[in-house]
C-alpha cells in the first residue's frame, strides 16, 4: 500500500516525512522464504540514525552485498544528515584510496553494531535531510577514483521521475545489478521502496535464475546478462525489464523480446548525471527520448544537461548527440575517446560503430596499446556468420574481410593493426568493459 501523499512529499526530499507516510503493513523486502514488513524495519532505521546521530563522525563508507541490511543503513545515515560513501567494491586498496580523497575523519559502517531499539523514541527530531550527501565513485580518465556527490533531494527527484515514467506498483522488483551503483541504488533499492514494490533480497546472478522469476515481475538488469540468456529456457511474462550500464546490442533487444516476451527499456545516463534518457530498441539506432523535467542544448561543440538529478544542476556531457527535436536525440559516441594515429585524428567509437554494422560482429572494442608504434587493436566478438566464415577460412582471411570492408570509408593507416576474437567481451558488475583484460590479450 503505497500513500498518496509520497509523490508530493518526494518533490520535497523530506525523507522523514517519506518514512512516515509509509504504512506499517507494506512488504519491504523478501528472501526465498522469508518477508520483511514495515512495520519490522521502521525502529531499525530510526534506531540506527538516533545513533548515528550521536556520534562525531560526519563521513561514513557504506558497503554491505545484503539488499535490506544496506538500504537500513542508508536511510538511518541520511536520516542522521550524515554524509554517506558508497564505495563500488570492499577491497581494502579501494576503501583507502576513497580515504585519502576525503578531508575528515572517515568511519565504516559495521551493520552488526547492536542498538536497543526499546529504549529509542522514533519522535528525535532530525535535520533536513534534503541535502544529506550521498558519495559515489566513479573511474576518472586516469582509471583513479573521482568524487561524484548527490543531495538526497537528487535521488528523490529521480524516482518521482521513474515512478511517473513506469507505475509498477504492487509487483516484486528483482534485480543482477549492485546497489553499491546509482543504477543499482536508484533502481533496485528506492524506487521500489518509496513506490509501493517490494525488492529481492538477493542477487540473480544466472539466466536459470531469470526463467524462475515470477510472471509480472519487474527485472532490473545489465546488457552482460540480457544477452547471455539461454534459449533453451522458458522464460516468465515480466511486466517490465530495465538495462543499463552500456549499450544493449539490437539483436540482444530482439533476442530478449523473443525470450521474455518484452522489449527492454534501456536507460542512458552515467553516476554522475544519473538516468538522463530511455529508449526500447525496436529499431537498430532508435533514438533515446529524454526524462521529464531535464534539458539538453547543445553550445559550439559542448553538450549541456540540466537536470535535478545532479548536485550542480548543469554538467557538460562526454558523449556526442544529434538532437532530432527538443525531447529525443542519438548518441554518436564519446568525445574523449578521439585518438591520434600517423598524424590522423581517429575516433574509437566511429571506427566500432563501423565495425559492428557488419554482417560478422556482434560486438567490437577498439583500444591503442602500449607498445613502441602505439597500434590500435581490435577485439570482435563474431556474429553466427562471423563464427562460420572463421571456421571455414581462416582467421587472416577474416582480417582482410573485415579490412577490405573499412576502406570503403577509412584510410589503410587508421585501421586496427591488430585483431582478437572472442566469445565474449570481459565487464565487470556494471557491464563496463574491462579495458586492462582486453589489452592482456595482446600481450
């Protein structure tokens, strides 16, 4: 049971009046053979930030693989106005880096630290959560940490926006993806918590896992597990199906169409913009349409988004648009992956894009390598038709193939010197590839 007054108190960020609108008789949260009810979490959540309350330490890292265990967490710190780290992973070379990026005494949360939840009032006055921060982190250019920070208001503001966009209220929500992500946190975790669904306590990690989901059920997933999906299987109707993280393949769209009876909403965005734009692929290069309440213009070569999702309310984007109209627009690739080669300038993306339009790949990844003449590489996963040609020729009669279809449109000396093919592309748990893999292949 979801009340009314949450939309409106939403658009506030008051997440003390959010928490009090929730009935005590909602599902929260399930395990395989367990529920978890409001009106169980509720003194949990409340204990907790009457503790955190009381304690001197402004900055707290927040890492727990638990679902419910880590949202408790969260909404006691924000409740408490602490500022909340959400590292993407617990290695302790990780967390002392994040360490060393803040300026103040940094503790890490320990969710078994145990508090009497009797002798704790839930009427402690709290502050005004709406600009409680939350630090993520993301790779900068130099692969090291960079700082991105959301106001709590933030993250409301986006699931006011999803919940307008998708009302699935009354359906379990699984998910494959990390809450410890934005993707993850805003998708997983808050959506469903504030909209009246209930989220799985646990992870899908296999397309078995995905064929036991229950019918109507929304799934919240990546392009690494939507396009390993096992035809063999047979699949649940879902009422809806999220990915992100990276761009879905068209003939994995259509291959998830087939299997699970829908096409995927696909989210475009990045931790630092949140969710910018969405978009079902039912046509290769369908345009995204962009998300209620923001706004993208273009100045010079920059593109510009404004939105309320973000903490500075404007960022310049890294990737390249064509704007069809005010609302939709195509992605033409990223600004920074422009390199130069025998005095040429070449783009990454473009030459991917290129490579991938042929009848033989399915996916492709361009990088320069390290070595004395800096050569740009290939790494092709083969299409069924790529696999056939590969098997009944040869690997340097493929090259030539691939080569001879490139010049059509690029110079000899901006080609891939060098090619591997694979089964499939190494990413980790937010489908990002994993560039350091793929160079390990030319090693």
């Amino acid at each position: 049971m979801v009340s009314k007054n949450i939309p409106s108190i939403m658009e506030t960020g008051n997440l003390e009046a959010l928490l009090l609108a929730i009935e005590g008789e909602r599902l929260i949260s399930f395990n395989r053979n367990e529920q978890y009810f409001w009106h169980a979490i509720k003194p949990k959540v409340y204990s907790k930030a009457v503790h955190y309350q009381q304690t001197e330490t402004i900055y707290w890292i927040l890492f727990d693989h638990q679902p419910l265990t880590f949202l408790i967490e969260f909404l006691a710190l924000c409740l408490s106005g602490k500022k909340v780290i959400l590292p993407p992973n617990n290695k302790p070379q990780t967390l002392n880096k994040i360490i060393e990026l803040i300026s103040g005494q940094v503790n890490i949360v320990d969710p078994d630290t145990r508090i009497n939840e009797t002798t704790i009032s839930q009427n402690n006055s709290f502050e005004d959560t709406k600009n409680s921060q939350i630090i993520l982190f993301t790779s900068g250019s130099s692969g090291e940490p960079k700082q991105v920070i959301k106001k709590f208001i933030n993250l409301s503001q986006e699931v006011l926006v999803l919940s307008e966009l998708w009302n699935q209220s009354q359906v379990r929500v699984y998910s494959s993806i990390s809450h410890q992500h934005l993707y993850g946190l805003i998708f997983r975790l808050l959506w469903p918590f504030f909209c009246g669904r209930a989220f799985a306590n646990f992870n899908i990690q296999y397309p078995e896992e995905v064929a036991m989901l229950e019918q109507g059920s929304v799934f919240v997933s990546s392009p690494a597990l939507l396009s390993r999906l096992d035809t063999s299987l047979d699949y649940p109707n879902l009422s809806a199906i999220f990915s992100s993280g990276g761009p879905l393949a068209p003939e994995h769209a259509e291959s998830v169409k087939y299997l699970l009876k829908r096409y995927p909403v696909e989210i475009y965005g990045s931790t630092e913009t949140g969710g910018i734009a969405h978009r079902v692929q039912q046509h290769k290069n369908e345009a995204w349409s962009l998300m209620p309440k923001l706004m993208i213009r273009q100045k010079q070569n920059a593109v510009i988004l404004n939105s309320p999702f973000i903490y500075q309310k404007e960022l310049l984007l890294d990737d390249k648009i064509e704007m069809l109209d005010n609302k939709h627009f195509r992605l033409l690739g990223r600004k920074d992956r422009v390199i130069k080669l025998e005095e040429k300038r070449v783009s990454l993306e473009h030459l991917e894009t290129l490579i991938k339009e042929m009848a033989w790949v399915t996916e492709c990844r361009c990088i320069q390598l390290n070595d004395i003449r800096s050569s740009l590489a290939a790494v092709v996963v083969l299409s069924s038709e790529g696999l056939m040609l590969l098997e009944q020729q040869s690997k340097y009669f493929l090259v030539k193939q691939l080569k001879q279809k490139l010049l059509t449109e690029l110079d000899l000396v901006v080609l891939p010197r060098k090619w591997r093919f694979i089964d499939k592309m190494p990413v980790n748990t937010m489908s990002k590839i994993i560039v350091d893999e793929l160079k390990e292949l030319f090693q």
